[in-house]
C-alpha cells in the first residue's frame, strides 16, 4: 500500500502529484488497466514474452562496448536583427536585379 504523508507547507495538489507519481512507478495503474478485462492465459505468456525480449534487447543495446552516441549539436541562438531584409539572405531577393540565372519558365 501506498501511503503520502503531506508536509508542512505543502500543498494537497502537491501531495497528490506526489501519491500519483508513486503509484505510476509502483505499476499500480497499469495492473488496474489489465485487470478491466480478461485476458486468455496464452495471449498473457505471449504478452509477457515480447516484454521480456523488449527489456532484454534495451539492456543489451545499453550495455553495448561499441554502442555510437548521438552528437547533439546546440542550437544557434537567435542574433539580433541589424537592418536590411531581416538580417540574412532572402531567397526572394537575390540581388541580381531579376536575373534568375538563366532559368525561365515556358
């Protein structure tokens, strides 16, 4: 059973974030969910399988010695606006006076 003692200063929806959190990590509503209908004892075994196989293949994956990691690269931040057509080229406005570079449509 699961049991949330409010603390001083603490509010009651706090308090009941806190008692859902832990009911969440407990497995509690999702044993409630799998109890509203039933289920036939070879689709639970098949169930269960496909978990284990799913957890197994996340553990390898993460326990992999020559496992790449994925380069994050950080966003550029945003630079101010200095004037001009919005501080960057325009594809709309090349600056060639119209000259689309030989291309014309037909």
């Amino acid at each position: 059973m699961i049991k949330v003692a409010v603390r001083s200063n603490e509010s009651l929806e706090a308090a009941l974030r806190r008692f859902k959190r832990q009911c969440n990590y407990s497995g509690i509503f999702r044993m409630a969910k799998a109890r509203t209908w039933h289920e036939k004892r070879s689709d639970r075994r098949r169930r269960e399988r496909r978990e284990r196989l799913r957890m197994i293949q996340k553990a390898t994956r993460k326990n992999d010695p020559n496992r790449k990691f994925r380069v994050r690269r950080r966003r550029q931040s945003a630079k101010p606006n200095r004037g001009g057509n919005g501080g960057g080229s325009s594809s709309f406005d090349s600056g060639d006076g119209g000259n689309d570079g030989g291309f014309s449509r037909d």
